[in-house]
C-alpha cells in the first residue's frame, strides 16, 4: 500500500528544524542565542558558585587546620626552651632568664614569610612547684589580642611530669595567609582554564547558531518559493487535462472512432485522470506546507455521509472484483458537527488505497461509537481493513515519509505518495492520529478516532446502514434534476471533466424546472471550481445547502 508522512514538507525541517525552539518560546520573541547564552551563563555562574563553595567549606578549613597545627608545633618547641630555662635556672636570676629567652623567641623569624612566628607570648607560673617569690614572674610581652592570630597554651611540663605553669602563645597567621594564597591562585589558573574553554564553546555555538540561522532563513525561503511554484505550475496543468479529459469523453460516444481507436482513446483517458489525481495531490500537500488548513465544522447526517461514501468507493471496488462490505454501529449518532469536506477526503483515500491494494478478497468499511456520550460529544472510530498485499515490519517504520512508496507493481504504476501524507495532517488537525498494523501478504488495517459533539442521539436501525438514499429538496426549493443526471455531473465534474459537465448541464437544462439549478451551477463550472462542485453534488443527499466555496 502507498505510504506517506504526516510532516510538512519542509526542506529547512531537516538542518534548521531540529534547532528550533517550542512553539511557546517563539511566540514570547525569544530567539535561539538567547536561549545559549542563558545556557551558558547559568553553567559559569553554577561553575564559580561551585569553586566558592569548594574553597568556603572544604579547602580553606583545610588548610587553616595545617596552619594551626604547625604553629602548635612552633610553639611547643619554644615552650620546651622555657623549662629549661625554668628548672636549671637560678632562683635569683630566672625573673631576668626568663625575659631575654621570651625577647628572643619574639623576634625568631619563618624563612618562608620572612616574619615573626611569636607575636606575643605571657607566661603563669605554679609558684608551688617553682622556689620564687610569688608574682615573680608573671611576664607578658607583645601582641595579646589578634582576631585572625593563632592561640594556643602550652603547659609547662618539668621532669617527673611536674607542671610548672603555662605559656600563651600569640602565633602569626601569615603562614596560612601565604599557603592559602598560593593555593587560591592555583585553583583560580586551574579553573580559568575551564572557564576560557566554556566561553570559547559559547562563542562557537553561537557562530554556528547564527550560520545555521541564515541557512535555516534561507532555505525556508527557497522552500516556499518552490511550494508557490508547484502550486502554481499544478494549478495551471489541470486546464490542459481537463481539455484532454472532455475530448476523451466525447470520442468514447463517436462509435466509429472507438471501434478504430478504442484502447488508444482508453488508454489517453486513464493516464489523464491519473495524472489530474496525482496533480491535486501535490496542490493540497502544497498548500498544506505553507499552512495548515482550518476546519469548518457543520451538521452532518452521519448515515446519509456514510452512505455516500460506500456507493462512491463500490463502484470501484466493484470494477477490481473486490468486495466492499460496510459495518456500522447501532449506536452511531444521527447528525453530528464535523468538517465532512475533510473527513470524506480522509476516508476516501483510504478507502481508494485499500481497494487499489487488495486483488483479492475485500476491503472492510467500519465505523463504531466508543463508550457512551459525555456533555453531548461521541468518539467515533473509523476503520479501513483490507485483505492486499500488506506492510513489512521494516517498512512500517518509513510509511509516513512524503513521496515515500514500497516498491511493488502497484506502486510503481499509481500515485504520487502523497494521499496519506495528507490524511494524516487532517487526522491530527481533528485531534487524532492515524495508525495502521499490517502484515506482508495478509493486509493492513487503518483507523483513527475523532471526538464529534453529538446534535441528535442514535440513529435508527435501518438509517445506520448505507443503504441508497434518494437526494432530498434543497432547503431554498431548489428543483433538482434526476439521480441519474445528478450522478453523472457529480461523476465528470470530480474528474474535472469541463466538456462532459457543460454537456450533462445541457441536457439538464432541456427541463425548464431545473432553470435555477444550472444558473446556480454555472459559475463553478466558468471558474474550474469543479472540485467544489464535486463536493456539494456528493453530499447533496444528507446536506441542502449550496456548494461551500472553501
């Protein structure tokens, strides 16, 4: 079966439109750089709050707990002169000892800062254990209050563990200001690297961004330039078909020519009818990658277009020698409010692929209601089952690429890959999602739902099947012409035949009563609206009004 895609055509859709943004961004005027740069932004600013952090909680604790450490060490080396000093001095002297030994622990420098390690230095001693006059040497000397020094006492240990007092120490911090400054800059050359990088690769996506930006403009442009021109170049060619057509149609009546010419004269008509179905569906896809078409919903007799349906594909299916049968719901809904120009597009060509796919057996019509009604609306599934030449595992996953067909017989002689691409962007424009399971030599079956709102409950019995319906009055009293005539111009203007529509209008018009029904008609005719004629003369039978003018 034909396959297609339910994407745009879009040329830009395969380099720029990976890169663009959601629907909801665009519509604010946020742009693409913006969006990076903000991106960007936010991971240097997390980088640096993360480096901060770093330093905050774990590496300068660190480092300030090392420096502690190795001032307790200097201190208790000092502190250990200072028992010496103590307990081999003498009594008399040790108040003077005492003093010259703290003046030169005070000045004793660190050759890595070239500073004073002792800032300050006060001594309390346990005249119980020292012989000296109490109060004797109570000595303080140098800074006694530095908020980022360190501090740490030291008590004075003699031999046989007796204590002799203690010593504050007041300790320069300039050792764990150069270790942390040394580091500090270490981790700030480590990470400016980083840094550098990050702005380097800002800097470059935003290049590529903007290169991929005018390339994105560009074919975008281009890709519409082509659109407007295949529509154009389509919309002219079915002037030409169409005199081809109408000539065809009368040389069929010449009995003469067609006994000399007959399978030339056939052969001409097949493969302008072809071509004239392949152009249509290049101007719909198209007009579809330009924008996408709205819906029109209307009241619909939902058996009445059922039926249409059934006889417009029967005698189709009837030619090929395949068999149509048609299955609805009991339960379906009378009149339901739904764009049944749309609908009938979808379901014809599905209808037409199952038929032109399937050389034996049939093709299954159904259509069923879904669970019950809720606030007045009804889903209905439609289904499409066929007994042809099926879909393979593999080439389910490429069914909806645009122009995209399995490679058989049939394929290669019929279509253009485009009906279901259409199909599909109108079942999404209605809120659904075509799918189809298939499987090679057995079939394929499609079916999508559509929630409808519901404007009369369940038809009838006997209206829910698609039986033949005589076409009703017109709503303005319109005479309309026999069902055979109305038959045949519904027939020749969806083959956009001019020459056999003015011709059925003529013989039309030899009844005076139909007078006001071919002035109606007319003007569609003069403008080649034949597609909108089709239409309204497919559905006289469930709707009255006149043509919709879409």
């Amino acid at each position: 079966m034909a396959v297609h895609s339910h994407r745009p055509p879009a040329a830009a859709g395969s380099v720029a439109g990976r890169w663009q943004l959601p629907p909801w961004l665009e519509r604010i005027g946020v742009r693409p750089h913006t969006v990076i740069s903000l991106i960007f932004l936010t991971l240097i600013a997390s980088f640096v709050l993360s480096l901060t952090r770093y330093w905050n909680n774990t590496l300068e604790p660190r480092l300030y707990a090392t420096a502690e450490t190795q001032a307790q060490i200097l201190a208790q080396s000092q502190a250990a002169a200072l028992v010496e000093t103590i307990e081999h001095g003498q009594p008399e002297r040790l108040h003077r000892q005492l003093y010259d030994l703290m003046q030169e622990i005070l000045i004793v420098k660190d050759p890595a800062t070239d500073g004073r390690i002792v800032l300050g230095l006060s001594l309390q001693i346990d005249y119980d254990s020292v012989p000296v006059p109490r109060g004797s040497l109570e000595l303080k000397d140098g800074i006694a209050d530095c908020e980022r020094c360190f501090h740490t006492t030291i008590p004075l240990i003699g031999q046989g563990g007796v204590l002799l007092g203690v010593a504050d120490f007041v300790l320069s911090p300039r050792y764990f200001e150069a270790l942390a400054g040394d580091m500090r800059s270490k981790l700030i050359a480590e990470s400016s690297m980083a840094l550098i990088l990050m702005v380097v690769v800002w800097i470059t996506m935003l290049a590529m961004f903007h290169r991929l930006h005018r390339a994105k403009l560009a074919i975008e442009a281009s890709d519409k330039a082509k659109t407007r021109f295949m529509a154009n170049v389509t919309h002219e060619l079915r002037t030409p078909l169409n005199a081809i057509l109408g000539y065809t149609q009368l040389y069929k009546q010449d009995e003469d020519l067609m006994a000399r010419h007959g399978p030339g004269v056939q052969s001409i008509d097949r493969s302008a009818e072809h071509l004239l179905l392949m152009i249509n569906d290049i101007l719909d896809f198209s007009r579809m990658g330009e924008a996408l078409p709205s819906l029109h919903p209307k009241e619909v007799a939902l058996p009445g277009f059922l039926s249409t349906l059934v006889e417009m594909t029967e005698v189709r299916a009837r030619l090929r020698g395949v068999r149509l049968d048609s299955r609805f719901g009991a339960t379906l809904p009378a009149v339901v409010q739904v764009d049944d120009k749309r609908l009938r597009q979808v379901l014809l060509n599905l209808l037409g692929n199952a038929v032109k796919f399937t050389q034996d057996g049939g093709v299954v019509f159904a259509v069923e209601r879904l669970g019950g009604t809720d606030g007045g609306t009804a889903t209905l599934r439609f289904s499409v089952r066929d007994s042809g030449i099926g879909i393979g595992p593999t080439e389910l996953d490429t069914i909806f690429i645009p122009f995209r067909q399995l490679d058989n017989a049939i394929t290669r002689a019929e279509g253009s890959g485009l009906g279901l691409t259409i199909s599909q962007q109108l079942v999404r424009l209605m809120g659904s999602e075509l799918k189809v399971e298939s499987e090679p030599g057995v079939g394929s079956h499609f079916w999508f739902d559509v929630e409808v709102p519901v404007l009369a409950g369940p038809a009838p019995a006997a209206e829910a099947a698609p039986v033949p319906a005589q076409a009703p009055e017109a709503t303005h009293d319109m005479p309309l012409p026999p069902a055979a005539l109305l038959e045949a111009l519904s027939d020749q203007a969806q083959r956009h035949n001019v020459l056999a529509v003015r011709k059925v209008l003529a013989e039309i018009e030899r009844d005076p009563a139909h007078a006001a029904f071919v002035e109606y008609v007319q003007p569609y005719v003069r403008g080649y609206r034949f597609r909108q004629l089709g239409e309204w003369l497919a559905t006289l039978r469930q709707t009255s009004g006149p043509p919709d003018d879409r």
